[in-house]
C-alpha cells in the first residue's frame, strides 16, 4: 500500500490547479504516493490540463456534484493508506507533505492532522477552530478580522476541534471509520463535520504551525459570489440541523429576515 493518496477536486479552476500540480511535480514528497483530480464537469479545461500531468489520474464525475461527494468519489478510488485532502487553489512547499506525515506519525491517537495555511504574501489564515455553534462562529469571524491576533494564534500546536478541508491528512481506517465525509454539505462545513465524527470515536485533530501550505482562496469561489453564499448557507443550516437542531429554526429565521433564507 502507497503512504499517501492525494486527492485535489477541481471545479473551472484550471489556473490554480495547474498552479497546485506543478507545486508537487517540483517537489514530490519523498514518501510514495498518488495524485488523483476529481473534476466536478469544469468547462475551462481543467481536464484535459490535469490529464496531461505524469502521474496525475483525472476521474470526471458528470456533474458538478459537490466537494464532499466528489471527494468521496477521489477517496474510493484511491488506495493510500493515509488520505491528503488538497484544495486546487494551493501550492505545496517542499517537504510539507513529508512533515504532515511525520506529524501524524508521532501519535497513534492522532487521525487528523492540518497545516498553517498563509497566502500568497505569508499572512496566516485561522485553518482551524471550536465545533461550529452560534457563539464560536461570531468568535471565529471577529478573530479573523484581526491579523495579528490570527499570526499569534496559529504559532501553537494543539488540538482543536476542526482544521481546514483545504488542506488535511487523515488516516485511510479513520476516514472508513466514520464513513468518508457527509455528502448532504454540497460546499462548505464538510470538513468540521468530519473531524466531529472522527473525534466522536476518541480520535484527535491536531494543528501543527511546523508545517506551512499557501492557500489562495479559490477562483471557482471567487467567480460565482451569489452561487458561492447560497451553498454555504444551505451547508450552514444542514450543519445545524445535524449537531444543533435547537438552534436550527433560529437560524432560518436570521436568515429570512436578511433575505438570505
């Protein structure tokens, strides 16, 4: 069995994804792998862009069927036995897959493990975070706001509840063990629900500042704002009726009242 599967969706991201496999073409992880795209049926040649790549294998799925059940679809078809879950819109510094491995490594209790996530000018983004619950979100959004808070805050290791889906290593056992990801998230949410399922079986996430992924928030996102907000609302409220079914009807509410229901 190879160490590591990674697996990126693509979605009319051709530019970033292109920019994402030349960062691991350059600079493979030393430890053995495979990279596999999953196309949600981009119409800007991502495809055939990926196809040409050695070593990359380009699964299209049909449609544009989410980031969650895309990713599932990546995940089945692949057969590391750790799982590398890669944003398109990422590069991947030299040795940085080799130090998440490592990281995972050193701790058999750990299923997770996530990355610093910074852009392309070095700021870090808060990649990780408390369960999802109205208080945390409003605690998280108001610490993002604050650059320098955020550098401080992602300088420790520890375990959070949630690390960012853009880039995270999971153990192969702890992803089958919980049944991959919840495809009822189209887009967003997807991956802090995942880490609450794998921590609900006494696993831990970990968040390790030793390890440093670019992240450059997404151009299929950035291309579509209104389709991009009614995902995440719709992934909002399913995440809350799921894991805070009280506060579900309140939210609907919130969000009618904004015109955004």
């Amino acid at each position: 069995m190879i160490d590591v599967s990674i697996i990126i969706v693509s979605y009319n991201a051709r530019v970033d994804l292109e920019r994402c496999l030349e960062s691991l073409r350059a600079s493979p992880p030393s430890a053995s792998h495979e990279i596999i795209v999953v196309d949600n049926q981009s119409s800007d040649g991502s495809v055939e862009a990926a196809a040409k790549w050695p070593r990359v294998r380009v699964i299209e799925t049909g449609a544009n069927i989410g980031f969650a059940r895309a990713t599932n679809v990546g995940i089945r078809a692949s057969g590391g036995a750790n799982l590398l879950l890669l944003n398109s819109d990422t590069v991947v510094p030299p040795g940085a897959i080799d130090r998440l491995l490592a990281e995972l490594a050193r701790d058999p209790d750990v299923a997770v493990v996530g990355p610093r996530l910074i852009d392309a000018a070095g700021r870090a983004e808060l990649s990780y975070g408390r369960m999802i619950g109205p208080f945390n979100e409003l605690r998280q959004k108001m610490r993002s706001r604050r650059p320098a808070l955020v550098e401080r805050l992602t300088r420790r290791r520890h375990s959070p509840d949630w690390v960012s889906g853009a880039c995270l290593l999971v153990r192969r056992v702890d992803a089958d063990s919980v049944g991959l990801l919840d495809e009822r998230f189209f887009m967003y949410t997807e991956d802090v629900d995942f880490c609450a399922a794998i921590r609900r079986r006494g696993r831990r996430i970990v968040f390790t500042p030793d390890v440093e992924v670019v992240h450059l928030r997404g151009r299929s996102v950035a291309a579509v704002p209104a389709a991009t907000a009614a995902a995440y609302r719709r992934s909002q409220i399913a995440f809350y009726e799921k894991h805070r079914p009280g506060w579900a009807p309140l939210l609907k509410l919130y969000l009618k009242l904004r015109g955004q229901g």
